[in-house]
C-alpha cells in the first residue's frame, strides 16, 4: 500500500502542475508564441542548467563512468520495439502516410517533458543518472532514424542530413549534460555564485515541463481524443509492449533495481512533445501526433501508478 501511496503522490503532483497549465490555457493566456517561449525556456535554458548542476553536483566520474555500459539496455529496447512497430503497422493495416510517424511514436517516449519530473517525483534525485542514461538514448533515436521516417510519410521527400541531425541530437539539454559530464571527468569546480545561477535556472525545468503539457493538452482538445486502431496501436505500443519488453530485458541483463524501475517508467511514458512539430514541418499527419500526445499523456497519469505497483 505504501508503494501505491507514494506512486498516487508523486502523480498527483505532476496532475496539480499540469492542471496549473491546462486552466490558464483555457482562461486564454498563453497565446502560441507565449507556449512555444516556454518550451525555449525549458529546453535551452532551465535543462541545460539543470544537467550541469545537477551532475556536478551529485557525480564523480567513477560513478558517470559505470553508467556507460547501461546505455545498451534503452538502445537494444528500442532497436526491438522499431521491428514490432513494423509487425503492428501491417497487422493493424495502417495507411500508408501515416506508418513512418506510427513508428516513430511507438518506439520513442517524453524522456525529458515528463519522464524526468515523474521520476523525479517517484525516486528522487538518485534516479536521475538512469534517467539521463535513457535520455541519451532515446533522443538520438529519435532525432535519426524518427525524424526520417515521419519525413517519409509527409510531402517532402525524406532525407538524411547529417548537419541538421547532428544539430537535433546535441540539443541544449544533451550539450549541457555533455558540459556537466567533462567538468566532473576534469574535476573542474564552478564559481559557487554560478552553480548557484545553474540551481535557480534548473529548478524552472519541472514546473515550466509541466504547465506546457497543460498548456498543450488545453490546446489539442479533449474532444479530440478518440480511439481508432491507429490510436490503440499507440496506446499498447507505449503502455504495454514497451514496459514489459524492458522487463524482460532485465530477466537477461541484471541490474540494479533503480536502474530497472527508471528505464520501465521511462519506456512507459508518452509520446515525445516534438513528433507533431517534426511532423508538421515535413508535411506529415501533425494532427494524429498532437491527439496521440494528448492522448498518451492524460493516460500515463493511470498508467505510472499501475506500473509502480507491478515492478516495486
């Protein structure tokens, strides 16, 4: 009972901050560029920050060293879960334009939106190294093979540009994560009064995360929430089959169980913010990424305390 407790505590923090975001949305306050400033702030600035505080503050290098070899879990999840999505979309006979983009949602989950305030919430700031782990992982998975397969369903022809890809995969967040990661390697010490500037910024990452999934769920409509099979492919891609894969990819790679309830929660979460962005951009179906982030994520609100109570 105590698991559950704390699983239902943790979430109904994340739900009061999104609320926060969704009721202000829909008193009008954040017009699209006020939402896409947010997003800014968060990703360029108060992630970044966080990372190389947070690192600096809480690693050495022999404990960031041992984390390597954990990467391997998140990449060979994922690298299964792209052949089953591909099982799924000829099973569920998915249309033609929208299969490159079906893909890219069923094996790429929000690392950062919401898996890194949820897990935060649920463990503290020792999940965070796993949380960072899987982070590295899924980004440039998606920032590759992803974004090229909803190129492939939209308008424009689909093509790799390692310039531009390389751009999206050393973001701001994973930059800052890579800066934090040479000053512990360096031992390299930070003015305090910096560090301090770094904490006050990265505490904006949870709250600001959340208020945007608020503002993004006021924004795509409840009502537009629907469930075609194209949905429900989604839906057991994220919830199901991505959970209990990992799962069982730790019946064969033992490791701690932190490690373990992180990367399940993480492979559980929703569907990455960006897929209707990247999907609007190439011509791709952005509306059915929108309603499958909205949908993916009022449902792991029901699903995280689930998954808690399964793998405590």
């Amino acid at each position: 009972m105590g698991v559950f407790v704390q699983s239902v505590q943790g979430i109904l923090i994340i739900i009061g901050l999104i609320a926060v975001g969704y009721f202000l949305a829909k008193r009008g306050w954040f017009s699209d560029e006020a939402t896409s400033l947010i997003a800014k702030i968060v990703t360029q600035v108060a992630l970044p920050t966080y990372m190389i505080y947070t690192i600096t503050h809480d690693f050495t290098a022999t404990k960031l060293v041992k984390l390597l070899p954990d990467l391997a879990i998140p990449v060979l999840s994922m690298t299964i879960l792209i052949g089953l999505s591909w099982i799924m979309i000829k099973v569920l006979h998915i249309e033609k334009g929208k299969r490159g983009l079906f893909s890219s949602m069923f094996f790429n989950s929000n690392t950062v939106f919401v898996g890194l305030p949820v897990n935060m919430a649920l463990f503290g700031t020792k999940s965070l190294p796993y949380v960072l782990v899987y982070y590295m992982a899924n980004t440039t998975f998606f920032w590759t093979l992803g974004t090229y397969l909803i190129q492939a369903d939209g308008e424009k022809a689909a093509k790799f540009s390692l310039k531009k890809t390389l751009g999206k995969v050393f973001s701001p967040p994973l930059l800052g994560f890579i800066i934090g990661l040479i000053l512990v390697v360096l031992n390299i010490n930070l003015p305090g009064f910096l560090m301090t500037d770094f904490e006050y910024l990265g505490n904006l990452t949870i709250p600001l995360s959340m208020i945007f999934i608020g503002i993004s769920i006021a924004h795509a409509g409840l009502t537009n929430v629907s469930f075609h099979k194209d949905n429900l492919g989604i839906l057991f891609g994220r919830f199901i089959m991505a959970p209990v894969l990992m799962s069982i990819l730790f019946i064969f790679i033992p490791g701690p169980s932190l490690m373990k309830q992180v990367f399940i929660i993480q492979s559980a979460m929703p569907v990455m913010t960006n897929a209707p962005v990247v999907a609007r951009l190439y011509g791709a179906d952005s509306d059915y990424a929108a309603i499958m982030v909205t949908e993916t994520t009022l449902l792991s609100l029901i699903v995280v305390p689930i998954l808690m109570m399964i793998i405590k």
